[in-house]
C-alpha cells in the first residue's frame, strides 16, 4: 500500500503534472488558521451519532499510523494544498463520523454508488467510507418502503442544514416531472429532489448524470433531463462528473468539506480543480508515444500491442479533464486507456454526443446533439478545446506521413 | 376484518426505482399483488440514429450493477448482424469479464441487497463468540471445508465493533430496518456469522471487482469491447496480468466456498419451513394445489442459454448454461428456445399497442395515465388499466421467469452435466428435495450455486487464456468491413446477465442504427399483468405469501429481493419529441 500512496503523491506533487494552482502564501496562512479553527471546533462536538471510531477501524484493518500519514500527505497534494497541511488533513479524517451524507437516486443506472461501494483505495478510503454518517442510500440501507421515507425524514430533521446532500442521476422533467417518481405518494423526482435539497448544506451532484444531464439527457433526450445545477438554486454544488465518478474524488471532496467547510475551488463547470484541473493527456501513460507519432491504426494490431497512443481509434484524452490517468479506478489495477480502448471523456458535458465513439473528432459520425443540457457548457472552453482536438488530428496525421518517410528512406 | 392495501415504495437494495402494491387477507396472506416501475429513461431512442460501433458503451449505461452485461450484448447483436466471428482470445476474455461480474454480482446481492431480509444485526449483539464459532464450523462442514473467519476471538472482534455503532444512537444504513420481527429466523450466533460476512464481503468484493478492471479497464463500466474483439490485447500478454487475476480469483473462491455457500445453508436449513410450504404458493391460490414453497411464483423458467465453449460462432457454439424453457415446474420436459417466439404486449403498461409485438418490429408509444391520489394522501396504482413502465414479455403464449433459477432448472432439466452435478451436490449436503428450488429461498441457493460453478469454471478458462497465448497466437480483434456489411442488416445479441436471459434486438440502415430494443432479465421478471390478465414473475411469486406483521414488508421484499431486481433496465424507452398536450410520438423501440 505505502508504495501506491508514494507513487501518487509524485504524480500529485510534480510540477509538470498539474495545473498551476498556487495562491499565495497569504492565502494559505489564512485558510490554515480557518482549518484550525474549524477542526478545533469540530473536535469538541461528540459525534452526534457517535459512530464507528476511525482510530479503531485502522487498527481492525491493519493500518499502521506511519501509512495513516502518509496517506494524508498524499491527500493533502490532492486536494492542492500545500504539505504543511497535512496534520489538518489527517485530523480531518478522524472526523469524518460528523459528517452526514444523505445520497439519493433519480434518473440513473446505480453505477456510482457502485463505484462508492468499490471504493479504489489506498485502503484509508475505503475505510473512511465505512465512517462517514450515510444517513440514507437506497442501493444499499437495510428500511425499505414506509420505513424507508421515515429514515429520510428523520435524518433531514435530525441534520438541517447541515448534511452534505449526494445526488445520483438526471432530473426529468418531461411530462411533469412523472417519467419518474419516488414514495408511497407518487412524488416525482424533481419535487423530491427540491425537497432534500432545502435543507443540505451543500450539494454534491456525483456522476456525469447528475452533474451535466449524462445518458438520459443523450440526444433526443426523450425525457428532458437535466442536471442538478439546471434546476436547483440557492444552494452551492459541486460537480463531481465521470461515468461513473472516481470514489478518491468523492472522498477528496468530503475531506475537502469537513477540513474548510467550504465548497473547493471550482472550475467554470462546478467540478472541483483538484479533480478535474488536469488534462488526461498531459498525465498519459502512453503520451510518449502521441510526441513520437505512434499510434495504434485499427484493434489489436502491432501498434496495440506495443502501447501505442489510441488518438486515432477515439481516444478522447486531449479534450477531458480529469485525474483518472493519476488516480486509475480499483486500486489503481487500470484504466480506459491502460486497457488498449482510449478515453471517451465521461467528465465532459455531452459526452454522449460529442465524444464517446472509436474515431477521431475529425471522423466523427456523431449524432448531432439536440435541446437539453449543452446550453450549460462553457462555450469558450469547449470551442477552445475542439480546437486543440483538430490541431492534435493534424499532428496525428502528420506524424505518421513523417514516419513512413523516414521508413522509405531508410 | 377487511382486506389491506400495503404500499412499497422505495423498494430497497435494488437497482432502480419500484414500487409493489400488495393486498393481504384477514390472516396476513398475501390475495394480490401489483409491481410497477416508476422510472423512466429512454435510452433505445438514444441509441437510434447512432453509429452502431458506438452502441455498446451507450446500452451498457442501462445498468451501473449488471455493468458491461449489456455492453457486450449490445456489441454482439452487431456482430451477428455484420457475420463476424470474434478471434479465440476475445472470446474467452469476454467470458472472463461477464464470469467476474457473475461472481461478483451474486456475492453482493447475497451479502449488501439479500442477507439483511434474513439476518437481524441487532440481534447478533447477544451472540456467545463461543458457541458463534462453533456455529461457523457446523455449516462450514455441511459444504465440506473450514470456516472463512475462525475462532471465537475474531467474532468478538466484529461484534464489538458492531455493538459500537449499533448501541448508541443513529443506525446509518442500518437504520429503521426490521429488527426483531419474528421472521427472522436465526439464532444470535448465525446472525453474527452474517453480520461478519457481510462486512468481509465489502472487502471481497473490491478485490473481485478488480478481475473486471484487469481485462475490463475499470468497474463498474468497462471499456475494452469492440464490435470485433477485445482491445486488452497487451493485458493478455502480460503473464503478471494473468497471475493477478487468478489470485483474485482464488482468494475470491476461498470467500464463495467457506462463507457464502455456508450460509445459504445455514438460510435454506432455517427456512426449510417456508421453503417446502407448498400451501403459501401461488399454484396453491390459483389451482388448489401447492407445489414448491413460500414465493415459488409462475414455475415456468426460460434460459437463452450463454458462455461460449468454442469458437464456432454465435449461436453454434457449445454453451455453459444451455438454453431453453420448463413449463410448469415440470423437470422431465424441456423446451428449446426460439426467438422468434418472444412477444410484448402492453396492456397493463403505460404504452399503447393492438398486440403483442416481436422486438424487431415492436412500437412505443407511451400513454401514461398516472396514479390516483386517495384520501390517504397516499398515491395508488390504477391496476385495472395501466400501471407499469415496465412491458409485459410473453414466450410462446406464457409468462415466465428467468435468472440463476431458471438457468439451474433449465440446466438439470436438460441433463447438463455440469449443472446436475452442482446443483445435486448441493441438495445432497442441504439434505433438501429438489422441490425446495421452487421457491424464494430456492432462487437464493440456485444463485449461491451458479457463483461456485462460475468461479471453478473461470479458472479454467483463466488457464485457457494463458495457454492460447503462450501458443503464439495474440490476436483479439476480427476486421470487417464497415461500409459494406452496415448497409441494411439486422441481429441480436442474446444472452444471460446474472439476473437472467437478456436480449438487444438492432436493426442497422446506412450505417447507423434504424431500430434498438431490449428485452431484459427484469423486464421478464417485474413485469405487470398481460392481455389475459395473468401475473408477472414478481406478483406471483408473492401470492400467498404469509406476512407477520403488515407494517414491516419483510417476507415481501425477501421474496422481491430473492429475484435480485435490476429495475433501471427493465424500463422501457419513449420518445418525448413533438409532445403536444400529453400526446407522446415515438418512431419505434421498447425496453429500457
């Protein structure tokens, strides 16, 4: 386990791997005396429900102290914060117990809970899951029914405007909002949705359904699908977008919430830069391969089975940001593009129907997308980027005339 | 004392959103009973109009729990169409990612959305960790090995734990469950032992997770299927890869053989009881004669038939689960199943249709008329006219069931070999009639035996894999050519998901897709009423269902839960474009 942490707290920590971030040594003292304060406040608070003890369940797992902070240091560089915060960061993990979550589901295939529940480790995280106060999650809570809706209330009344809100899935809001509906009283997901959210004290919408409308909100979009920043207001929200969403950016982000107590620092699509502040392509595997003009031409070929870069089958990189080529998915044992496939920029908004096919963008034979959810997405970044795929297509293209000269030649 | 009217609604631990109506007599039995999906996506209208190369990442988006079932289904049906037979490598690859989710998704549902209809976590607190370990030996020994977790000090170890997070205060997930209620049959120490599998299962099933990612990319969703092949071909040659996954995989058999199999004896011995009332059957309601035991439902059971054995193509192959259809309960016939004899038909849904339709020619034209507000203040199905999402399958003029049960009885019934042999192994250690099958414990245990026949039998395709490779042969994609064979052709993708027979129906024109729809396990299953008014799977088998106490639903969302509902995939799709006035046009497609 601690050589994983190390090796991703490199990754993290290395200059050439990240965005620019840096905001000054004011602005870290200041937000490191805020933290302090806050953890200190917070530390006098029983845990309400007086949950599981992490300082128990490491030692139950196995987790030595030493690995416990290295973790947090790994975290730490996450979450862009410089090293002198990593006490606070592990102190804010003791605390994860005084944080209740209440998850919901609306139009949606269950694929983040799941990817919650495969939690991809270092093991603190999945340990940090069992912790956190998860008041309510249809997928996995014992109540059903009648007993079910109770525990909701009870929670939202036990927590006002205190619990952190996750939502999973689109909105519909065709037909009235009745493509679908929730409870004994047949209330639609919208009102539902309203419901929960009067009283969270901040909403994470989790997943590219809830975030940027995902698969239902897919041209035609036949049920009008949204997501949860089209149709709630007043609230803050985080976008934490993928299909599904890497579980270390779900964790990051209540660490984030329970250290500041703030919302982090977002970029112009909500999503947290800590996640979402790199480029596929700048952190790749295999973007040696992309400087050096070789690529994989067609499935399995010599190109495949050498690692070559998947720009011209459909690889997406180049215009997703997220740090799945920095954190990969189930502990780490692989990715999209570790596999041979190639991105299909699942944190992107309509990626449906702008990304996710096997060519490249300048191959496309892509459905034109219609109505919904592309009205919210940052016209200038998206036109800046579709910029940058074609002026990638020509080098692509080029590289290889390069190279078969050079074959010619020799 | 008149009839009650129980609403469900959530149904938890289940995928998707569904609701069941339930009408119980003055002796809490179960008369009627209505299951309604209440939520509505739309995804075959999506994939309309799209590349059909481009499908699969898309259909698989129908379900984050059976997760890459339907991607690969979806890929197949373009590969029937376009006459491609994929290379030996991809083909037992893809087994190999559709093995992992088997494995890993029976083991879930047992442990994370089953196992608290049957263990009472508060009632692990007063266990003895003496007596509770030598519990654990006893049904250890009943499967023929030792128990996963040993020793009274380990189970004192969890129950502390747990003691810690239940006595004071909020219950978390556990929170409002059914606690006490006197259904629950184990004794304090079998419900520690499933207290403390429960929570070694979180863990397991992140390792098992990971035999997907390994060839998949990542769980849930993975990405390395293309119409052609795989594209994990440097993961295949890497021996380090291979080893991975058989470690996973056996650490993972360790679990299945020394705990969960355990424990569906443990279940089955305890609700033996219920499992053999043949008078708490639906057959008993409706022909006076009981067979099987308490939620036994239709007794008619279809399996497609999936896992290819060779590489002679689609639908020529040798197969693991063999297709085909018992009608009745009856183990002496079995029927091969033909395709062309899968209608749907939307009476008790919210669609309009004159009658039932084949797939490929099938329309959607949504017509949803609601619930009715009563003066309960509660919303109630209208189940004289419409009151599903979810369309009504019909196989050659009967409602049936599919899933584990289903392909365990089709197995036996057809004389496979390697079926019998489990599911016999099984009986003979449980010391139970093979009757026990039909019912909700027997589609429990029928699900704990396909996970160890699926887990042995993956090690040998694992060693297959490494083989072939090590032979010379690398190559994971067949080409084709693209402009040629997606002029105008259509095919199928048939197979089993864990949940039961799946099927994606395609039609290509000009290179996109013309036409797209889904029959799929739940729409089998949680289906409403048919045209002549009978049952789906899930409203019969709670027919005569005993409820102990009607305000807490445990026997119904046991017997719901024991089919391990998938509800996000049984909803069919509409397109809402050009609504006027609550008119909804839609060119075509079903399901999903």
């Amino acid at each position: 386990m601690a050589d994983r942490i190390e090796a991703v707290k490199k990754l993290f920590t290395s200059k050439s791997a990240r965005v620019e971030t840096n905001m000054g040594d004011t602005h870290y003292e200041k937000l490191f005396h805020s933290c302090q304060t806050r953890i200190e406040e917070l530390k006098t608070q029983t845990p309400r429900e007086n949950r599981l003890d992490i300082d128990d369940m490491l030692e139950l797992q196995g987790v030595n102290r030493r690995d416990f902070m290295k973790w947090a240091s790994a975290v730490t560089g996450m979450l862009m914060l410089p090293s002198a915060f990593t006490p606070l960061v592990a102190d804010a993990a003791l605390l994860m117990n005084r944080a209740p979550v209440i998850w919901i589901e609306l139009s949606d295939c269950a694929g983040n809970t799941e990817a919650m529940l495969r939690s991809d480790g270092p093991k603190v995280d999945e340990i940090l899951l069992d912790i956190i106060s998860l008041e309510f999650n249809e997928t996995i809570m014992a109540a059903a029914g009648h007993q079910a809706e109770a525990q909701l209330e009870d929670a939202m009344e036990t927590f006002k405007d205190k619990y952190l809100l996750f939502v999973e899935g689109a909105v519909p809001m065709g037909l009235n909002g009745q493509f679908g509906t929730i409870g004994a009283e047949g209330e639609t997901m919208h009102d539902h949705l309203q419901r929960v959210a009067k009283h969270a004290a901040a909403i994470v919408a989790v997943g590219s359904c809830a975030t940027f409308g995902g698969v239902p909100a897919a041209s035609p979009n036949p049920t009008d699908a949204k997501g949860v920043m089209d149709v709630v207001n007043g609230k803050p929200i985080i976008n934490i977008p993928g299909c599904p969403a890497n579980p270390a950016n779900m964790v990051g982000m209540i660490i984030h919430y329970i250290l500041t107590g703030q919302v982090p620092e977002l970029d112009s699509l909500l999503r947290p830069k800590f996640a979402f502040g790199y480029r596929i392509h700048d952190n790749c595997e295999r973007r040696a391969h992309f400087d050096a003009g070789e690529f994989v031409e067609e499935w399995g070929d010599e190109g495949a089975k050498n690692n070559f870069c998947l720009y011209k089958v459909g690889c997406k990189g180049p215009m997703t940001f997220n740090n799945c080529s920095i954190v990969r998915y189930n502990e780490g044992v692989n990715w999209p593009v570790g596999v041979g496939r190639g991105c299909i920029g699942c944190s992107e908004p309509d990626f449906w129907d702008k990304y996710a096919y096997e060519r490249p963008m300048a191959d496309a034979n892509i459905k034109a997308p219609t109505g919904g959810v592309e009205k919210t997405v940052d016209e200038f970044g998206l036109g800046l980027l579709t910029a940058a795929g074609i002026g990638i297509g020509i080098h692509a293209a080029a590289s290889v005339a390069a190279a078969k000269k050079e074959e010619g030649e020799a | 004392m008149a009839k009650k009217h129980i609403i469900v609604d959530p149904i938890t631990r289940i995928e998707g959103h569904l609701r069941v109506e339930a009408i119980i007599d003055e002796n809490n039995t179960i008369v009627d009973a209505y299951t309604s999906s209440t939520l509505f996506r739309g995804i075959e209208t999506i994939l309309q109009g799209r590349d059909p190369r481009d499908a699969g990442l898309l259909a698989m988006r129908i379900c984050g729990v059976c997760t890459g079932t339907h991607y690969q289904r979806s890929i197949e049906a373009v590969e029937d169409a376009f006459d491609v037979t994929i290379p030996k490598n991809a083909r037992i690859v893809r087994n190999l990612i559709q093995g992992a989710l088997y494995v890993h998704d029976h083991l879930v549902h047992f442990y994370h959305l089953h196992a608290l209809d049957f263990v009472d976590v508060v009632s692990a607190l007063s266990a003895d960790p003496k007596k509770t370990s030598d519990e654990a030996v006893k049904w250890a020994g009943v499967a023929g090995t030792n128990p996963f977790i040993e020793g009274a000090g380990q189970f004192k170890e969890i129950q502390d734990r747990v003691a810690k997070f239940v006595k004071q205060g909020r219950l978390g997930i556990f929170g409002n469950g059914y606690w006490g209620n006197k259904h629950y049959k184990l004794t304090p120490e079998q419900n520690l032992i499933g207290v403390a599998h429960y929570l070694k299962a979180l863990d397991i099933q992140r390792d098992l997770a990971k035999m997907q990612a390994i060839f998949g990319g990542k769980n849930p969703h993975p990405q390395s299927i293309v119409v052609g092949g795989v594209t994990c071909v440097q993961d295949i040659k890497n021996p380090a890869r291979i080893a991975l996954f058989k470690t996973l995989l056996k650490e993972g058999t360790k679990f299945i053989k020394q705990a969960y199999l355990p424990d569906v004896y443990m279940a089955g011995t305890m609700y033996a009881d219920e499992a053999t009332d043949s008078s708490a059957t639906f057959t008993a309601h409706k022909q006076g004669k009981g067979v099987g035991g308490t939620g036994g439902g239709l007794l008619n059971y279809m399996s497609y038939g999936d896992f290819r054995l060779d590489d002679t193509g689609f639908y020529k192959s040798a197969l693991l689960f063999p297709g085909g259809v018992v009608l009745n309960g009856d183990l002496t016939k079995v029927y091969p199943f033909d395709p062309e004899k899968v209608e749907e038909d939307v009476t008790h849904a919210w669609y309009d249709a004159d009658k039932p339709q084949h797939p490929y020619e099938g329309t959607t034209i949504p017509n949803y008329t609601g619930l009715e507000k009563k003066k309960d203040g509660m919303a109630y199905l209208k189940t004289d006219e419409k009151y599903s999402w979810i369309k009504s399958p019909i196989y050659d003029d009967n409602r049936m069931e599919v899933g584990p049960l289903a392909r365990m009885i089709v197995g036996v019934a057809a004389g496979d070999e390697k079926i019998s042999k489990y599911v016999k192994k099984f009986l003979k250690n449980a010391n139970l009639p093979i009757e026990v099958l039909f019912s909700t414990i027997g589609r429990t245990a029928a699900r704990a035996i396909e996970t160890e026949l699926m887990a042995d039998t993956m090690m040998e395709w694992v060693d297959e894999l490494a083989a072939n490779v090590a032979s010379g042969d690398d190559s994971t994609w067949q080409d084709f050519e693209f402009e040629v064979v997606s002029k105008k052709s259509r095919g199928v993708g048939l197979a089993e998901a864990p949940r039961g027979g799946l099927g994606h129906w395609m039609k290509i024109e000009d290179g996109k897709i013309s036409n797209y729809q889904a029959v799929v396990p739940s729409t089998w299953n949680a289906a409403p009423r048919d045209y002549k008014g009978r049952l789906g799977a899930y409203e019969a088998a709670l027919i005569g269902t005993k409820v102990s106490d009607p305000e807490q639903p445990l026997e119904i969302i046991r017997t719901i839960h024991s089919f391990d509902p998938c509800i996000a995939c049984a909803v069919h799709v509409v397109d809402t474009k050009g609504k006027e006035l609550g008119v909804y046009k839609v060119d075509t497609g079903c399901a999903i």
